[in-house]
C-alpha cells in the first residue's frame, strides 16, 4: 500500500490539443530548466519516469496535475510570478487565474474485486505495435495483447508514483467498448484508444497511464453504468 497525493488546477484560459505544448514550454519557462519534474528531461537526456506533473486539458481550459513530490514544485510555481505574467497559447498570450485547485490523498493497493474504470486518448502502440496489432485474426488475440500493454502501463504507473506492489496486476479491457481515432504525437501517426476495462489496482480518477501521459493521454475516469 502506497499513499499518493495528487494537486489539479483548472485555470481560466481556455486551450486546444494544439495549443497545449505551448502552455506546456510556458510553464517550464516560469518554473526554471532546473525543475526536471515539469519536463522530464536531465542533462543526460530524457528521464525515463512517470511524469508527476502533467499538462492537461479540463473542461476545455489548460490545467495541471501533479503527482507527490511534483506538488511542491507546483506550489512553489504558482507562489511565484506565473500568475502575474502573460502566459503563451499558440499565437496569443494572456494572463491566466486559477479557476479551480483540490489536492487530495488517496490509498494505492491490490484489490481483491476489480473496479472498472474508462480511459480516453490512451496511446497503447507505437506504429509498429499497431501494424502487428490491425495482423491479428481473432478478437481474442487482440484483447490478450492490449491487456499486456495495460498491465505494463499500471506497473509502470505504480512503480512511478512509489507503489511497492505485492502481488499480480491483473487488467482486462471490454473490447466491445473501444472507439479509436489517428491522432499525431511527437511527429508519429497513432492510434489513440477509448475503452472500458478492469483491474485489480486501485486507481484515483484522473490519473493517466500510457504514451503521452504528460499532454492529456490516457487518462483514467469512472466507467459509466
């Protein structure tokens, strides 16, 4: 069992997919290269790590969540003078106010009954993976491989936000659920996925799992009845 603490601010400027990137180079601009958490990259290179602080899009304004101990560095953000300067969306800029903040903590552990849960803009395969996916014959054969990159992307959520895990993940996604569309990320052609699936691992709504996660992939919410 691991407690994960989790900070979303909704602000008030309103941002496309398009634009996100922007407010995105903004944020780190005002929180300082230094701060590697706003952007995951160290002097070596990318640092291959669950993002703690993400860039999102709620309710149709530029948002961001921050994950344990990138809620500090967020803090110490928005204690600065990022609410105080101009911020760049794409060709605009504006001053932007905090519309709505919640911080909440949450208990992270193995199950013993599943929840289910919807994840939306999830990005399962690179352009390889999906080839060798759209090959496979049997509805069957496609379930058992998105359970397998499912699986990875909650380990690799768990391991990322300090979750010591005893015991089997487990994930089943509702193949009859799916709905996916091509979206372009980081100068690929993917397959972005919509579905229903359970697991055994407790996951707080609002969470992401997957490619993208820090721009407004796979993020998780409650499955409808």
């Amino acid at each position: 069992m691991a407690r994960l603490r989790m900070m979303s601010v909704r602000f008030s400027s309103e941002v496309t997919m398009a634009e996100l990137p922007k407010f995105r180079g903004a944020v780190i601009a005002a929180a300082g290269v230094e701060n590697d958490l706003f952007h995951n990259h160290q002097h070596e290179g990318f640092a291959y790590r669950y993002p703690l602080v993400q860039y999102r899009i709620m309710g149709g304004r530029a948002s961001l969540v921050a994950l344990n101990e990138g809620i500090e560095q967020m803090q110490q953000l928005l204690g600065g003078d990022f609410l105080m300067r101009p911020v760049t969306f794409g060709n605009r800029c504006e001053q932007v106010r905090i519309e709505e903040m919640r911080i909440n903590e949450f208990e992270l552990s193995l199950l013993e009954t599943p929840i289910r849960y919807h994840i939306s803009h999830w990005l399962p395969f690179n352009q390889d993976n999906y080839r060798l996916w759209q090959r496979l014959s049997s509805v069957e054969e496609r379930v058992s491989m998105l359970n397998k990159v499912l699986v990875g992307n909650l380990i690799s959520f768990a391991k990322g936000v300090g979750l010591q895990l005893e015991g089997r993940v487990e994930a089943g996604v509702d193949y009859s659920t799916i709905t996916e569309r091509f979206v372009r990320f980081k100068g690929q052609h993917l397959v972005a996925l919509q579905a229903d699936f359970t697991t055994n691992l407790f996951l707080p709504r609002g969470i992401a799992l997957g490619k993208g996660v820090a721009l407004n992939k796979g993020i998780v919410t409650s499955a409808r009845p």
